[in-house]
C-alpha cells in the first residue's frame, strides 16, 4: 500500500483528504479575496455598482482562463508540482495587492478631483486597478480545479468522484470565505488582514500540494503573507494638502474617514469610500451652520407645513443622519425639535459622537436602514428627512421607489412633511426628475430648490395641500436663539432667499420607480457620465427688448431660476455684456463651465463699461481655474479608457507567464 501512495506521488498524485483541505482553503483565500476586493478599492473608487461589475466580471474572466489553462497544464507533467507553483503565487500576489492599491487609485483617480467631473475616470480606473490588482492571481487560482482533479484521480480516485470531491470542498471554503470576510475581517481587522488571510489561506493551500523538500519553503511565504498584519499601517488613502486624517474605519458597510481642514474656520467632514471634494457630514467650527452647505436649508422643511408656522411640539426623523449634522442645525434653528436620527451604519453615528461635538437636537438613535425603519414604526413625524447616500452620489434605489414613499406618507402627520436631498446641478437632472416624478405619484405633487452653491437640490412634498414657500416671506424669528450673530444673519438670509427663490415643480407625469426595476443607476450615468455643456454662447435672436430682457434675466437670477435666465437672452432682440454677465453665471451655477468662459468672452467683447468689464474678467478667471480640474479630469478619463485596452493586454501576459509555469 505504501508503495501504491509513493509511486502516485511520484506522478503527481494526491490523496482524498489533502486535495479536498487544498480545494477548501483556495475556495477560502477565492473568495474572501474577492469580497474584500471592492473594499481595498473603494477608498480609491468607492463600491458603486460600476465598481462590483468590474471587480466580478475581471475575476470571472481571468478564472475562465485560468480554468482553460489549468485544463491544459494538467494534459501533462506533474500537476500537483503546478498547482502547489500557482497556489503560491495567487497567495503573495493577493496579499500585496492592498499594499499598491493606494498608490494604482492614486494615480488612476486622484483625490483633488471633482467629483461631478470624475465620474467617467472613475468606472474606467476601477477596471484598470481590478485588472492589474487582480487579474492575475485569479487566474492562478482557476486554474488550481482542474489540476488538483488530474492529481486526485491519478492517486487513485474515479474521475467523476474526484470532480464532485473538489467542487464541493471549494464550495465550502468559499462560504466559509465569504462569511468571515463579510462578517469578521474586513469590519474587524481591515481589507489589508483580510487580504493577508486570503493569501495565506491560499499559500497554505500550496504547503498541502508541496512534497517534503518543498514543504518548508511553501510554509515559510505563506508564514510571511499572514505576517503582512503586522506591516506598519497608514491610511488606506492620504488626505489632500491642507487637510489632518482625524480617524479612518472600515466599518461593515463602508470606508469611512474624518477630515479636518487645517484653515481657519476649521472644517471637519465625514467622507465615505472615494470621497474626493464630496463629503456626507460637515461641521464648522464656531457656528452652528455649514456655510451655507444643503444641511442648512434642509432647516425650511418645518416652515412649509402651512403658513410659514412650525408645528408644536415637533417631531422629526432624520434618515441617513451618518454624524448628525442635521440634528446640529436642527439644536440651533428650532431647539424645541425633537429628532430621532436614523442610520444604516453604526460606526457612521459613532464618528459623530467622537469628532462632531456640539449641542443636537434631542432624540433617540436607531441603527438600521431607514426604509425598514419607517415600515415597523408605529410612530408619525410632522418632518421626515430623507439624506441617505451610498458611495458619495448614489441613492439607494429602495429609498427612491414609489413604495417606499408610501410608507413615508404613512409615518406623517397630517399637513407633514417629506423632505429629500438629491444630487443635481439643474431642474432637468435625470435622477430629481425621476425621483420628483415618484413622489408626485404618491403625494399628487412636489415642490423642488437649486440649492445655492451646490450640487444638491431640496425636494419637499407635504401630506396635505402642496407646500407653498412664498408663505415663508412672513416667517419672523428671535435672533436671540442663536449664539453667533452671524448664524442669526446667515439664517435670515436663507429664509428670505428661499420665499422669493425659484421653487420650481419638476413633476411631468412620468412613470413612477419601483422596487422591481431599479434604474437609479443608469439615470446616475446620464447625469454623470454624459455632461452637458454646450461650450458656446447662446444665441440672441428673438424678439424682446434690450431693457426687458435685463429686467427678466436680473429677475430669474434672483430666484436662482438657471434655465430662465439662458432662454430669456436667447429671446432678446440682440446681445448686451450685462445679459452676457447673467447667462455666464447661469452656465457657471449649472458647472456649463466652457459655456461659461464663451459668455464672458462675448460679454467682454462687447465692449462693456469699466465696471461690468472688471467683473466679467473676474468671473472669467474663476471660471478657468474652476475648469482646470474638470479639464484634468477629462483627461484622466480618456487615458484611463486607453490604459484599460493596456490593462486587459497586460493581464494576458500575465496569464501566459502562468502558463509557462506550469509548463
């Protein structure tokens, strides 16, 4: 018998139980290393969907090939001997991986870049970095079945038992990898420990196919990829210039770091996952607001319950509340609030508590999704706000359909009301059209705000009568309320722009979305992904006097009405530089930022006074420093589409360079 088991070793058979302890512990390091994949690039690239297609199907072809070439490689030789070779290699190349990955996102997608520009050099990067980061080591690792078969059946074992064997001993290394890389090591310990256990998983798979010379060696790297723990860690992506990394956690849900501006006043921002200039908290130092960021007119929704008047006493839910920013303007604006803050991610909250001090509002704290919130409460609320955000520009589709604004209505109060924070830049964005539309379906109307020097707009619908903002020029405070003369002024002036601003309704009878079909994400690619700057000056050719058409375009940009004021100079008799001025800073609110730079030119060509020349040159250059960044961006994007044909012909040199290891 003895004899029988050397001679099979000797042509590179292997025994039942250490094939399947080798299948399970590259079934493991698979996918624990495929999970905590999207996690070691989210800081860089976040975990969009965008982000897991790649991430997915870059590891489903390259272990398509590694199949074909472990099918191949096991015609011949000794496959124990190439799959003990390949096992190692996919162990140091996975336990690397999140030690470059910073450094391939840094160059991929710096972080200085803005985030509505960004968007097409991000989902091209991502594929570049999975490829490079990835590709390789999942080849190696698909290419593991066919070869520890070939060596378990030439030990002895009926082909098909030996298929059926390594299936499912994979199977329950992958579980067992997916469970503990989920549940335990990334939230516990990190992506960059759960890679190390991936690739030492993997390398122990390799000391299993190892013969005794080999043996020592095989333990000795997979030793040293688990002791890739105890490298000195910095943060998984360095704050910009300017900036002090307060704290950085990799939670279960999420990458999360806190960031505090070194410039006076002092600005401390909660980021998630890619962040770059976007942030999902913000406290200023010294005051009460967030200079003028959306959280700050969020504040109105309890004066449009009717007549300008808050409800009293209020009660008021904060969904997607992450460190409670809200609830700090909330504290100072209308301290008499009660508001419960709602949040998918305990850690986000924490944060709060430890790095965004100040006084908030009262009220209880629930860790849980909002959405299963609101359908197992019992309670109602005169404001429910809806904030929630998953890598830095995605709503969750299950917090936009048209069910989950009825269990919204459910939980208001009679003359409640609803207000939600959407990412946009102009009335007709895909997404706030959309998700306006959903809302009209179920409250029979909406109401929506450009928020000023934003990318946000504020979406309010009332259970009752449509809210009706001009009801807030009547609206009187006490400014004693607030600690800062200052917050007391910055309050005023919102509440005063608000009653005359252009709350426009953005309902136009279009199908509602649904929890069955979700389709945030491609709606997120129009606004994204397909920019919309015409990069000229409009033409003037109708009919309207010089004298009206100033008076309407200095009306429609008081009221931050954008596309009234382009089309009100495209309807004049002829061109001013005093129109030329508002069209450009109609272009520059709605990031048309080359549009912008043509209005200003022609406004300047048209020999305006010292003045309006001045400021026109002013504007210009603000504009074209504002452009460099989007221009840099651009760039990036175009290379990245380049590097990814580079990325997939790298890859395939990878994988021949496998080839020839187990030749």
């Amino acid at each position: 018998m003895a004899t029988s088991v050397a001679v099979a070793t000797q042509c590179g058979g292997l025994g039942r139980v250490p094939a399947a302890a080798a299948a399970s512990l590259a079934g493991f390091g698979c996918m624990a290393a495929e999970l905590a994949a999207v996690r070691v690039l989210a800081p860089s690239f976040g975990d969009s969907a965008y982000v897991w297609t790649n991430v997915i199907g870059v590891i489903l072809a390259a272990m398509a090939a590694g199949a074909w070439l472990g099918g191949r490689a096991a015609a011949s030789g000794d496959p124990r001997a190439k799959a003990m070779r390949l096992a190692l290699v996919a162990g140091v190349w996975v336990a690397a991986s999140p030690w470059v990955a910073g450094d391939v996102g840094g160059w991929l997608l710096p972080a200085d870049l803005p985030l509505d520009a960004a968007m097409p050099a991000m989902v091209r990067g991502s594929l570049v970095a999975t490829v490079l980061l990835f590709a390789a080591p999942m080849a190696a690792i698909g290419a593991l079945s066919p070869l520890l078969v070939t060596a378990l059946v030439r030990g002895g074992s009926a082909v098909g038992a030996a298929a059926g064997a390594m299936a499912a001993a994979g199977t329950i290394g992958s579980l067992l990898g997916t469970f503990l890389a989920t549940h335990v090591l990334v939230p516990a310990f990190g992506c960059r420990a759960a890679m190390a256990v991936a690739g030492g998983a993997l390398a122990g798979a390799a000391v299993l196919l190892a013969v005794a010379p080999r043996r020592s060696a095989a333990a000795g790297i997979a030793l040293l990829c688990l002791g890739s723990i105890a490298l000195p860690r910095g943060p998984l992506r360095a704050p910009l210039p300017g900036d002090r990394l307060l704290a950085e956690v990799e939670s279960r849900m999420q990458f999360l770091q806190v960031v505090r501006s070194e410039a006076a006043p002092a600005r401390t921002r909660l980021r998630i996952n890619e962040g770059l200039d976007s942030f999902h908290s913000l406290a200023v130092a010294g005051s009460c607001f967030t200079g003028g960021a959306y959280y700050d007119w969020h504040a109105l929704a309890p004066l449009l319950a009717g007549g300008g008047r808050r409800p009293m006493p209020m009660r008021v839910a904060s969904i997607g509340d992450a460190a409670g920013t809200l609830r700090a303007v909330y504290g100072a604006v209308h301290p008499e609030a009660t508001v419960d803050a709602v949040d998918v991610d305990p850690a986000a909250m924490a944060l709060g508590d430890a790095f965004f001090p100040g006084p908030k509002a009262a009220g209880r704290r629930y860790a849980i999704d909002g959405r299963v919130f609101l359908a197992c409460a019992s309670e109602q609320w005169d404001v429910i706000h809806v904030d929630a955000y998953a890598h830095q520009v995605y709503i969750p589709a299950h917090l936009a359909s048209v069910e989950f604004f009825r269990v919204a209505k459910a939980r208001l109060r009679p003359d409640g009301v609803l207000a939600c924070n959407v990412g946009a830049l102009r009335p007709d964005d895909p997404v706030l059209v959309r998700i306006a539309n959903t809302m009209g379906h179920v409250f029979g109307h909406v109401r929506a705000l450009l928020v000023p020097n934003s990318r946000n707009a504020l979406l309010v619908a009332r259970h009752g009568a449509p809210p009706q903002p001009t009801d807030l020029a009547g609206f009187t405070f006490g400014a004693e309320r607030f600690a800062a003369p200052a917050d007391a002024a910055a309050w005023q002036r919102i509440v005063e722009h608000a009653a005359k601003a252009n709350w426009f309704d953005p309902w136009l009878g279009l199908d509602a979305l649904v929890d069955d079909r979700p389709v945030l994400d491609v709606l997120l690619a129009n606004s994204y992904l397909r920019p919309r700057d015409p990069g000229v000056a409009v033409a003037s050719q109708g009919t309207a006097t010089v004298e009206a058409a100033e008076l309407a375009a200095f009306q429609a940009r008081q009221r931050g009405d954008w596309p009234e004021v382009i089309a009100v100079a495209q309807a004049c008799i002829t061109s001013t530089a005093y129109l030329r001025e508002q069209a450009g800073d109609a272009r520059w609110a709605m990031r048309e930022l080359r549009a912008a730079l043509a209005e200003y030119d022609a406004g300047l060509a048209a020999a305006p006074a010292v003045d309006l020349a001045s400021r026109l040159r002013d504007k210009r250059g603000y504009v074209a420093e504002e452009l460099l960044p989007v221009e840099r961006a651009e760039g990036l994007a175009s290379r990245n589409g380049w590097l990814q044909a580079a990325a997939l012909l790298a890859a395939a040199c990878a994988i021949a360079g496998l080839r020839r290891l187990v030749a």
